[in-house]
C-alpha cells in the first residue's frame, strides 16, 4: 500500500444517495481472479452507453472531472454487497479519497484497507462542498491527512475526525496482517486456552 | 455487568486490546466461495504466509456456477477459470472444500448449517455479506471484504470496532401467511437500509421465538439489508434438536460442555441495548418491494407510493428515480403490478421450509402465460429433501423449471438473468438496479408470494386465495 501523503486534487461530484456497489463495480466484472484492473469499470453500467461508448450524461464524464482524485458523494455512499472490489475499483480508477456524510459498515472499513481515506462531513459541509463544485467544476481541493483538514479555493474549509489506527495506517502504507503479526504470541495463547475451554471445537 | 449476547461473544474472543488500535477479536470458522476468495490466496502467497488454521475453513461453489446441464464445461470462461482457481487454492492449502459435483454443494448460507458447521457463540466471518444468516444461531456472524479474508486466513483474528446493539422485538403472533422473509422486509422498510449502521441487531420477541430455525436464517439473512453489521437470534430448544446430530456438531460428553456453554449466551434480563425498535406481528401483511433499494417496500394490499408522499428530499428523489428504472406509476396497486419471471431460491429463502410453503401454494396450479418460474435449491441436501417429498413433481407439473442448487439469479452471475425491462418475483434479498440483469425489474418477496404471482402472471394477496 502507498503512503498517504497530503493531496491536492480536482474534487468530482456525485450527487446520488445510496449509491450501492452494484453500481460501483457491475457484478458481471467480478469473475477476475487478480486484483487490478477493475478500474476499468467502475460504474460500469451509468458510465457506458450499451453501445460501449461514454455516457455523456453520468457525472464523472464530464471533462472537467477527469484526474480526479477526490469524490465528493451522496449519503450512505457504498451500501450494498460486501465486494471489496468497488474500492479496489475506486483506488485504481484514481480516487484516494471520498467525502460523505455516511457510508456502509463494510465499504468503510475496505476503502482504509486499500489506501482510501473516507472522510465523513455533516450535511450542512457537504451542501456547501457540493455548492462549491457545482459552482466551479474543476475546482481542486487540499487534502491534509496528517493534520485532519481540508481546504477549498472558496474557504470552506474543515477539520474531520478519523480513527488513530486507521489514520496510522494510511500514513505508514503499513499492511494489517503484517501490524496483526506482532501480537503473534498473544493468538497462540489465546488459542491454547480455548481449546481448553471449547474443547469441541477443535475435536 | 449484564451483557448483552453480542457482549458475552465478544468478550469472550478478545485476544488483544492494543493502545489506539482497535481489538483483535478471534474468529471461529471461516466460510468460503469462489468470488471473494482468489486475490485473499493471492495475498499469501505474495507475501509468503500460511493458512493458520485449516479446520476453520468452509468452502463451496455457489455464485459463478450453473443451475442447468452441470456435466458440461461452464461456458463462460472467466467464471470456469474461477471455479478452477478455487479448486487450486483449496487442495493447496487443505481446506474442505464442496466443489460443484460433491453431494453437499450448495450456496454458502444454506450447506453451512446443514451440516452443524456454525453453533452458537461462535465468530463466524466469510467474504460475503449475507453471513449474517448464522447469527440465527446466536453466532456472531459477518461479512468481510477480501483483504479481511486473507487476514484471517494469516492470523485467524481480525481487527474490529466494537458495534452498538439493537434489539428489534416483534412481539404477538405472524398471520398464517406472514414468514420470516415479510419480517425481515418490514424491518427493513421501517428503519432504512442505514437504520442498522454501526449496530448488532438481536432479534427477540414471541415472534421470533416462534420461527422455525429456517425462518430465523432468513430474518438474520437480511439484518445486512437494514445496513446492521450482524443479526443474532438467542439460541433456544429448536437451535439445539437443530444442530444435534450433524456432522459437525459436538458428540458425546462434548455435547454436554457445549450445552452449558450455549445456554450461558441469551442475553441478560436486563441487559441494555443502544436502540430498541418493536414491532406487533399483527401487522405484517405479505410484503412486496417496489423500488431499488429493499427499504423501499410495501404489504401486499398497498399500492405505489408517489413521491410526493415522502418529506424527506433524498427518500423523495429516490423514489422518483426509483420508479423510474421499475416503470411504475404512483398509486398503482400492487396487485396490479404483471411478473415475468418468478425465481424462488437463494440463500434467503432457498431451504426446505421454503419450498414446501411454495409448493402448497403452486400445487395444482399453471404458470401464467407468458410468465417463466424457477425454482433453484439451496443446496443438493434441499434438492433431494424436496425431491423425497415430492415437491419437485408439484412444481414441474405446475410448468416451474426445477433446477440444481446456486446462487443463480439472486445475482445472476451465473447466466440466470433478467433481461431488459424483465420484471421478476423473487424470493432474494436484493433489488438494487441492475441486480438480477442490467435493466431487469426485481419485486422482493416470500416464497409464497412468489409461487402465487407465477401462477396468476401479477403478485395476489395471498391472504386471500
Ligand atoms: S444466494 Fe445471493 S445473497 Fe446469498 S450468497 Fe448467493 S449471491 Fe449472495
């Protein structure tokens, strides 16, 4: 995983609610058995036309949107299916970073776990970000991760609250199981008194 | 303290608390399929590490497989490379793995319990959201993304916040055709598909206590639905006749340990739970979907909303957009709403239980013209119950197409799809745009309703037949 470092980026709208990850990744592209490559179709289904063609009309066409690497989404951004590929999707289309006012459980915890800070902002913050979009399309955003801030050309400017661990994380490029390992002796232990106290479960 | 029943299991399988990361919790079992698995094995093996406890492990075929003409070589090439992998990746690392000719294939969901592999007080996690299904166990049991499988598979733990606990109450008695599934969906449609967030829901109520262990699957199924992290239902005398016996259930003196400790989960009296949400099971008519998210949902005896009669500007917006896609108009009723195709299967409502409810409804009965009807095991245990009970007749004689176990057109990975402007009746957990077939129309229902809409070729209160 890269490090997060602090970014400046145009800032692509999507003023949907519930956007759902049959939406982000289609299932007709999860048959793969790599990783990579599912940038490709993200929002496959509103991004193309049945022809294949682009869809002048979906959002993130617009030319003015094209580099972004920040999204700034609808409530409840990601519900749907567990898929960790619309976050490997998002990450390898280019966007490290999404700003809602919510997100689905399972969706939050895979975009950390892929590099992606998801930044949570109250509604009144996102009306005005989504104002200053609309307003200026192109408009590019300062992302600060180490010192929780972002900052925008027309000054709506805001702090957010992120966990430690994951903010951590991010910072370091530092891989979950390899951080889960150092406790390594704490599992065998743990282990070791329950097959003593659920025997059956290991019969 | 008095603790809850999610308190008591995950206490007891903290292995870790860190300063300022979140805890690492052990995880019991660990079920796998074909689609979330892959890039976890590809992990490992990148990194050089080992599956840390191969028992754990439960894996099947169930998303990308065919529910027709098995013995051929599946067409699709990058679904057949998929199930190849996983045959690779599980011979490799020793795990038990139900591949798609074994007698106990089956979705994930439905082979799981049946053979006793999930008991109560258990963490259970699989690359897939609807493992919530065992929570009807009083396991706590949820869906992880694929990192998170290879992270288990390393360490046989996960990082994980602690969630908020909700208990959703149905109290008094379900009408003779009210299931578990018009439950599920009217939870669902009172509290949102975020209602759920950051929580643990534990179902209880006489209601609930009620249901037999195939109704609680299918409640705890769609706890995700209601955007809850995990459903739990408290373990009682049916889960115990349930489980004993099966293959991996405790024996002997094991048995006796595993009793007592299964009977120290229900949570306390007094226990106190973050939200609590009631319901009276009086009311549940039939429920049926209307729009694109399964929040959006209705009894039987209603008709299309019209935008206008939400106050909220986002529930307002998706409804239009909503019955947009559906090609609907307001104020329709709901039996007036045609059906094309009917499915009845899935990890929701693919048991036993469920196609007998359907049966009884289908029997003697024709597919409406023009309407086609699937009915899709859970598993080849399922088929060959229904099979021995004579079902399968009832709904071949009925013009249903009886078919070999998947996840078929729950998410029509597999080839069984909705075409464009297709309406269907299923019996799935999922109407999202797109789900069942780009462009295709999905009405989520019981399998009752379901069997009585193929027959009539629009959905029927079933209440009144
Ligand atoms: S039946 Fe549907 S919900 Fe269940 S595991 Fe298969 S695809 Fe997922």
């Amino acid at each position: 995983m890269d490090p997060y470092k602090k970014h400046d980026s145009i800032a692509a709208l999507m003023n949907r609610n519930n956007v759902d990850t049959d939406q982000i990744i289609p299932k007709q592209f999860l048959k793969k058995v790599e990783r990579s490559g599912f940038g490709a179709h993200l929002f496959h289904d509103w991004r193309f036309n049945d022809d294949g063609s682009d869809n002048a009309e979906f959002e993130l066409n617009k030319p003015a949107f094209k580099g972004a690497h920040i999204l700034v989404a609808g409530d409840n951004f990601g519900c749907g299916s567990s898929r960790e590929h619309a976050p490997w999707a998002i990450a390898d289309y280019g966007f490290n970073t999404i700003i809602s006012t919510s997100y689905a459980d399972i969706f939050y915890n895979n975009c950390f776990k892929n590099g992606i800070l998801a930044i949570i902002v109250d509604s009144s913050q996102l009306d005005t970000l989504m104002a200053e979009i609309n307003a200026n399309e192109g408009v590019r955003f300062t992302v600060d991760l180490e010192n929780q801030q972002v900052t925008t050309p027309a000054g709506n400017d805001f702090t957010f609250e992120i966990d430690p661990f994951r903010k951590g994380n991010l910072l370091s490029g530092l891989d979950d199981i390899g951080l889960t390992l150092k406790h390594v002796d704490k599992i065998t232990a743990y282990e070791a008194q329950h097959k003593q106290t659920y025997p059956w479960l290991w019969a | 303290m008095k603790k809850t029943m999610y308190e008591k299991i995950w206490d007891s399988h903290r292995v870790v608390d860190v300063e300022g990361q979140a805890p690492l919790i052990y995880v019991d079992r660990h079920l796998m399929h074909e689609v979330t698995s892959p890039q976890a094995f590809e992990g490992l093996r990148l990194s050089n590490r080992k599956v840390r406890n191969p028992h754990s492990i439960l894996a099947t075929m169930d998303h990308c497989v065919p529910t027709k003409n098995r013995e051929l070589p599946i067409a699709d090439p990058i679904a057949r490379k998929q199930i190849e992998v996983m045959a690779e990746n599980c011979l490799e690392n020793g795990l038990n793995l139900y591949d798609m000719k074994s007698p106990n294939n089956g979705v994930i969901h439905v082979v799981v319990p049946e053979h006793g592999f999930v008991h109560p007080g258990m963490v259970v996690v699989c690359g897939d959201s609807h493992t919530a299904t065992h929570g009807a166990f009083g396991a706590l049991a949820f869906g992880i993304g694929t990192s998170e499988v290879e992270h288990v598979m390393a360490t046989q733990t996960l990082p994980q916040q602690k969630s908020k606990t909700m208990l959703i109450q149905v109290n008094g008695k379900l009408s003779k055709y009210a299931s578990a599934k018009d439950v599920a969906l009217a939870i669902v449609g009172k509290i949102g598909t975020a209602g759920g967030n950051g929580h643990v829901i534990e179902y209880a109520g006489d209601a609930i206590k009620e249901l037999s262990m195939e109704g609680r699957m299918t409640l705890c199924n769609m706890a995700i639905e209601a955007g809850a992290r995990a459903g739990l239902v408290a373990p009682d005398e049916k889960t115990y006749s349930y489980l004993k016996g099966r293959e991996f259930a405790p024996k002997g003196e094991n048995w006796d340990l595993a009793m007592a400790y299964w009977q120290s989960l229900p949570s306390d009296a007094d226990a106190v739970f973050d939200t609590i949400i009631i319901l009276d099971a009086a009311d549940i008519a039939p429920q049926v979907s209307w729009g694109t998210s399964p929040e959006q949902v209705i009894g039987v005896d209603g008709c299309v909303p019209a935008p206008e009669s939400f106050e909220n500007e986002g529930k307002r917006k998706a409804c239009e957009s909503a019955l947009a896609y559906m090609g609907l108009t307001p104020n329709t009723k709901i039996t007036d709403i045609p059906v094309d195709l009917v499915f009845i299967g899935s990890c929701t409502n693919g048991r036993i239980e469920d196609f007998r409810i359907a049966a009884e409804v289908a029997k003697g009965t024709t597919v409406a013209k023009g309407v086609t009807a699937i009915a899709v095991p859970g598993s080849y245990h399922v088929k060959k119950q229904a099979e021995d009970e004579g079902l399968d007749k009832i709904f071949i004689d009925a013009g249903w197409e009886w078919r070999d176990p998947g996840c078929s057109m729950c998410l029509a990975m597999n080839g069984d799809e909705l075409t464009k402007g297709q309406r269907s009746a299923s019996t799935s957990n999922r109407n999202f745009e797109g789900r069942q077939g780009k462009g295709g129309r999905t009405h989520l229902v019981s399998p009752a309703m379901a069997a009585a809409a193929a027959a009539a070729g629009h959905f029927v209160d079933i209440r009144n037949l």
